[in-house]
C-alpha cells in the first residue's frame, strides 16, 4: 500500500531550500576551482624559487672557475702565443717558392751532357732559360724531356725556342718555358699537349 | 562592516544574482592571479631554463678549460715559444738572417758578390724584409744552397732567381732576392669566453725538427778558435 505524502510546508520554503542546496554547490565548486589555482600558483612559485637558487648556485660556480682561469693566465698566454706562431709558421712553410720549383724541375729536365746557362723566371711564370750542349741527341732528348707530360709532370705549360745558336761546335738554345706550380694532375683540369 | 553585508544582503538586486557571487568572484581572483602570478612566471621560468642550460654549458666549458689549463707545463711552453721565435722572430732581426746566411754559403762553397737589404718584403703571407745577394758557384753548389736554405732554423723563402752562365769554368752567377719573415707577438691574447687552441702533438714535433737544426747564430762562439782578445778592452 502507498504512502501518502502530504507537504504542508509553504512553497517559499521550498524554494528558499533549493536555493541554499544550489548556493552551498556553486559555492563548492568555487572554493575548489580557487583551491586548485592556488595550488598550481603555488607551486609555479616554488619551482621558479628552485631555479633561481640553482642558477644562483651555478653562476656561483661560474665565478669560482672564472677566478680559477684567471690566475692561470700565464698558462693561457703561453698556450695561445705558441700556438699562434705555429700557426703562421705553418702557413708561410706551407707556401712553396715558385722560382724555386721551377729551377729544380728544369734541373731534373736538362739531360746529362747539356748545361744549363741561364735561368730566370719572371712574375708571370715564365721561365727564361739557355742550355748548351754539343751533342744533338741530348738536345733532342732536353725536348722531349720538355714535351713529355711525365717528366715535366704537368707544371710545364708552354714552351717557345727564342733562339738556337751554334758556335764552335756548341749549340747553345734559348728558351721561354710557361711554368703553372698548379698543375692539371693537382687541379684536376686536361692537360692540353705541348708543342714547341 | 557588518552592517554593510546585512544592507547588501537586503538589497533586492544582490538577492537576485546572490547565487552566481562566489563564482563570479572566483573567476576574478583565478583572472587575476593567472594574469599577475601564473603567466609571467611561466614565461620567467623559460627563460631562466634557458640561462641555466647556458650556465651549466659554461660551467662544463670552463672546467675543460681549466683542467687543460691546469696540465700546461708552462715551462715547456715556453721553451716552445723561444723555439719558435728562433724560426719566425718578432722583428726584422737582420744580423741572425745574416749570419745563417753566410754559415749556408761557406757550407756551399758559394762566393758571395754582392749583398743588400730593402725594408719591406715581397711575401704576402707575412711580414718579411727582402735580402738581395749575387752569388758565384758551381750549379750544383746553387742546389745545395737552395736546399740548405729550406732547412735553415728561420723561415726564408726565394723570391726571385736568376741564374747566368760565367762560360767555359763552369761557374755561375746567381741572383737571389730572399724574403726573411718575422711576425710580431700578438698584441693581445684570447678572451677568458674563448676555447683554448693547444698545439698538436704533431705541430710540437715539426717544431723540435726545425728548431734543433745545428745553425749558429750570432753571438754563439762555439767553433771560434782564433783570438778572442782582452775582456774589457777598456781596461
């Protein structure tokens, strides 16, 4: 059997009840939402508190290896100046003279038998040079030494005959010899074929 | 105060929206904290991240630095810098340029003809100052000095060359000009935030090959036998 159920409290009670449950929820919910975004502003805070403290700590550090190197500077001084004149030792060692490698690749050029008279090499690489010889074989052999790329190893580029003189059985040859101290073999570029 | 809340409370308006206060005010004070609190220290605390991890990578840097530093035997360094300030010396030091020179022509039996100095060099790698000489010899004499040249304790280097036949003798005369470098110390060394650049091992030992070359320089009176006269001619 049911229960009959008969409300005599006035509607506004009613109401006044259902407000207070609506009030004490929203007022719930706010206090929780204000809780918890205090909560991750209070910990926002701690943690930038622990990063300021470390990079206090750290910049400590810092200063403490800063002083260190400082009172090293002699060290540092002595590292450095070494190192910078080895450096620019290596640098001017590296750079070959030119003049140079021309004279020894004409030395190992002229056969036996021929002499060499003359040598000079001007700015532009070009050599100048007089070779004398009496024998007409070793003459041929000092142009095919100059014509022939493995001996003149590419750093020959040209070569013009100025002159051939023979005078008491001597035979003495002028010679403008082009010189590249780059030559194809290193820079990679075709060799073009020599001619006199 | 009390009396204020009561007359808010009786007030019509309040007792309409009464309900929506606390939330209302809520998101207020959340606004205002996320606004004044929350987003500027958010953004702080990338930043400082960022200037830890340059500390932390500056705090490894120095201690690299330092304990290299700290392994530095200053005297062998020292002793490599003397090394090499035989090889490319801070100024023109002609006598020493000289004097190698001449130790190279008795070596090669070449006769010296001629000798000049200009100021400035003609390398543009490097300071240097120019050395013409005429030199008289055989050829092969003329290849040896060219060679002896390359293995003197300082740095020169052939500028121009120009060789001429005497004849039938067999001699030559041979005009050289020779750039002889120096370089002047640095003027100032590297900043404490700068890496420190040691040597190679292998930089170290080309040093000790040019360096122990068995040169004389000026003022080394090993080899001298002649007279050596009174200490204070003065006197």
């Amino acid at each position: 059997m049911e229960k009959i159920n008969i409300n005599l409290l006035p509607e506004e009670f009613l109401i006044e009840k259902k407000l207070g449950i609506k009030r004490s929820l929203y007022l719930r919910i706010s206090i929780i939402v204000f809780v918890a975004v205090l909560i991750i502003t209070s910990s926002i805070l701690l943690l930038r508190l622990t990063q300021s403290q470390s990079l206090q700590a750290l910049e400590g550090d810092l200063d403490g290896k800063r002083n260190s190197i400082t009172s090293m500077k002699e060290n540092e001084s002595a590292v450095f100046v070494l190192k910078n004149r080895l450096d620019k030792i290596a640098q001017i060692s590296a750079k070959e003279s030119v003049p140079v490698q021309g004279y020894n690749l004409l030395s190992s050029i002229v056969p036996p038998g021929a002499s060499m008279l003359a040598f000079s090499m001007t700015k532009e690489n070009l050599i100048n040079a007089t070779v004398e010889t009496s024998d007409t074989s070793v003459l041929d052999q000092l142009f095919d030494n100059l014509l022939d790329p493995k001996t003149s190893k590419g750093f020959i580029t040209a070569v013009k005959l100025e002159n051939i003189k023979l005078t008491g059985g001597q035979i003495t040859v002028e010679m403008a010899i082009g010189y590249n101290n780059k030559p194809a073999a290193q820079t990679g570029a075709a060799a073009a074929p020599l001619k006199i | 105060m009390k009396k204020y809340i009561e007359q808010l409370r009786a007030n019509p308006l309040y007792k309409k929206y009464e309900l929506f206060v606390p939330p209302i005010l809520c998101v207020l004070i959340v606004i205002a904290l996320f606004m004044a609190v929350v987003v500027p220290n958010v953004l702080q605390y990338f930043e400082t991240s960022k200037k830890i991890t340059e500390a932390q990578d500056k705090v490894t840097f120095f201690k690299e630095k330092e304990s290299l530093l700290k392994s530095v035997n200053k005297d062998e360094f020292t002793e490599g810098i003397n090394r090499s300030l035989v090889i490319l010396p801070t100024d023109k030091e002609a006598p020493t340029a000289i004097a190698q020179l001449y130790y190279i022509f008795g070596l090669t039996n070449m006769t010296v003809e001629n000798i000049s100095f200009s100021d400035a060099g003609g390398a543009a790698d490097g300071k240097s100052f120019k050395i013409a000489i005429e030199l008289k010899g055989s050829l092969s004499s003329l290849t040896n000095f060219i060679l002896q040249l390359k293995q003197a304790p300082r740095i020169m280097r052939i500028n121009t060359l120009e060789v001429n036949g005497a004849g039938n003798t067999g001699e030559i005369l041979s005009s050289i000009t020779i750039d002889a470098f120096y370089e002047p110390l640095p003027a100032s060394i590297s900043s404490i935030d700068q890496p420190v650049n040691q040597p190679t091992k292998k930089e170290l030992e080309a040093l000790d090959n040019l360096a122990t070359s068995v040169f004389p320089s000026i003022g080394d009176e090993k080899d001298y036998s002649g007279p050596k006269g009174k200490p204070n001619p003065f006197e």
